[in-house]
C-alpha cells in the first residue's frame, strides 16, 4: 500500500512542477498566475522532500547535508499566497510590494531547522562547541513537532481573509477586470478547497502534537494522511488553475474580435469626458456602475474597451486621473498647508496604502519623494 501510496505523490509532484512552469510563463493574467504557479511549485517541493525520504533520495552523506540545510518546505509562505492570489485575481492592478512582503516574514518558523544545522556546522568548524549531534536532533524533532501549530494557523487566517475579501468584493460588484460569475465560481472553490485541506490536517494534528500520540501517529498512519491530500490539491489545482487561464485567453479573444472600432471611440470619448470635464474621479467611491450612468454606456461595454483597447483596469484608469491631479495640486500654495494623505484624500483616493502603491507604481517615486522634488525645482 506505501507503494501505490507514493507513486500518488510522485505523480503530484510531477503534475505540480510541470503546471507551474506552464502557469508562470503563461501570458494571459500573469501576474495571479506566477503567484498561483509559485504556490503549486512550493507545494510540490514539499511532497517532494517526503518522497525523497520514503525512498532514500538523501541517502547519501552530502545529499542529505544539503537537504538539511536547504528548506524545502515552506507552509508559512502558502497563507500569504493564496491570499494574494485572490486579491491579484480580483485586483488587476494589485502588486505585492514592500508592504506585503511583510506578511512573508514569519517564513522564519520553516527555516529554524537548518539554520539550526548551519549553526550546529559552524559551531564544529569554530570548534565553539563539541561534536555532539543528538541534543540538536531532538531539539530538530521536537521542534517540527509544534511548528505545524503556527503553520496551520496562519493559512487558516489567511483562508479567513481571502473568503472574507472575495464576499465583500462581490458584494460590491467590483469586478472592475472584466471577470464575471465564473472567477467568483472559482475563486470560491480555491479557497474551499484549501479549507477541506485544513480540516483534515487539523484531525492529524490534534492528537500529533499530544506527546504521547506523536510516535503512534507517525507510525500508524506515517504522513500520508496529509501528503495523499496535498497531492490530490496539487492535481486539482494545477489543472483547474490551468483551464481558467486558458478559458480567459478564450474570452479576451472573442471579446477583441467583436469590438466596434466606432463603439470603443465613443466609449472612450465619454470616459475622457466624464474624468476631465466632470472630474467624477473625485468621487471616492466612485464605481463602474457610476461611471456607466455618467457615460450612458453599460458597464461590460466600458469593462471591455479599458481592458481590451485601454489595456487598464477599472482602478487603473481611475487612480490615473487621481495622481494626475495630486502632481498638479502637490506643488500649489494652497495646499501647502495640508499633508500628503490630504492631498490625495481631496484627489479621489480613500486609501492611503492604495495611493502609496499606485502613485509609485505609476510614477517610479514614493509620494514624499516626488513632493520633495516638486520643492527642491520650485
């Protein structure tokens, strides 16, 4: 049974590495699709270290010296991205910046096992300390032992933030990248997905961590209960992921091929108008359904010209029309008075963070520095 077991995860490990090349390179939604395809990869890494150990890849004295020292599994960093994922998915112009890297700190818990081997081989090669493996063994053992309680929180918090954005995204009818009910369909099975997971790691894990049931647990049931799991995950997600990337493509083509020439002029006359005449920007909560009753187009007409012809998104075009104002306004004696985030409050933006990313994304320059340039030219 530990065969056919194995031969499971193998193959997961091989679907999931060949599915996040395809992902990563693939053209259509790139950037949700190199974090998915990031997210499968490390995944398959981790199967793949259990497969290695099943059948003695790290055998050998210096495999195994490098399989101690080189993390191969990551569980920390799996919350974050799939929490991203949906957030790019749903967010086109959405970038993990300096601001979310932050979120990828507590990666710390996966690599105190082999910082704790570097430590151990620098202290023999120092001659620091003896060369006594076995109390930092155990410690190792002891340690990955509990380290799975803050690893299964985290992606449950993370699982909790991404089903709790995609509701009020929803909600909100804020699907300004053009993506109809079939994202929200499938995001909601993503997460899901990932939840079913979490439920059958937290059966495993409640009586693992009880010291008494650790060994019988690894010796009744090894870990297949969690990698069989992970590598059915692995194949479903590959594949769905996949399929949606490539329906997308479908849909783009199909929508470029039926765009009206004299259709999309129009559309993007009255959107001109409406940002600069009427200055709608301003509005903070300005929506795409707003912006259809401005323009008296329906809102998937405007969808389509500014992700086909504009090549933007809905947040994109707007926040463009924003940060043109806050460079025209940064510089005036009238605004001397007030502070960055005032300026751009008055300029359309409600929040602060979404401003700091878009105006440097736009721009190349952090709101501060282009002001201080503003002055040191004045």
């Amino acid at each position: 049974m530990s065969t056919f077991f194995n031969t499971i995860i193998l193959l997961g490990i091989i679907q999931g590495l060949v599915v996040s090349s395809l992902l990563f390179f693939s053209v259509q939604n790139k950037y949700p699709n190199r974090i998915l395809a990031v997210l499968i990869w490390l995944i398959s890494l981790a199967s793949f270290n259990l497969y290695g150990n099943y059948i003695n890849w790290f055998g050998s004295p210096v495999v195994r010296f490098i399989a101690e020292i080189v993390p191969l599994v990551l569980p920390m960093v799996f919350g974050p991205l799939i929490y991203f994922y949906v957030l790019s998915y749903l967010e086109p112009g959405f970038r993990i910046g300096k601001q979310q890297r932050r979120h990828f700190y507590p990666v710390l818990i996966d690599l105190v096992p082999s910082l704790t081997v570097i430590s151990f081989i620098a202290g023999i090669l120092t001659k620091l300390i003896k060369n006594k493996p076995g109390p930092w063994g155990v410690f190792i053992d002891n340690y990955n032992v509990y380290a799975d309680i803050p690893r299964w929180l985290s992606i449950t918090v993370y699982l909790w933030l991404a089903a709790k954005y995609l509701s009020a995204h929803r909600e909100k009818k804020e699907a300004d990248s053009g993506k109809g009910l079939n994202s929200y369909k499938w995001l909601n099975q993503f997460i899901k997905a990932f939840m079913v997971f979490q439920a059958i790691w937290l059966l495993y894990l409640v009586p693992y961590v009880i010291p008494k049931y650790t060994d019988w647990m690894l010796n009744t049931f090894d870990w297949y209960p969690i990698y069989i799991p992970m590598a059915i995950l692995i194949y479903w997600m590959g594949i769905k992921g996949y399929i949606v990337s490539q329906q997308q493509i479908t849909a783009d083509k199909k929508t470029n091929g039926t765009m009206d020439p004299v259709l999309t002029q129009q559309v993007t006359e009255a959107l001109k108008k409406a940002m600069e005449d009427d200055k709608i920007f301003l509005n903070p909560t300005l929506s795409l359904a707003n912006v259809s009753a401005a323009t008296g187009f329906p809102q998937k007409t405007i969808s389509a010209v500014l992700n086909q012809h504009l090549q933007k998104s809905f947040n994109e075009y707007v926040n463009g029309f924003r940060i043109k104002a806050f460079t025209e306004k940064i510089g005036l004696p009238e605004t001397s008075h007030l502070t960055i985030a005032g300026i751009a409050f008055e300029c359309g933006f409600n929040s602060q963070a979404t401003f700091q990313r878009s105006f440097k994304d736009a721009t190349g320059k952090s709101p501060s520095e282009f002001r201080k340039t503003v002055f040191e030219t004045a």
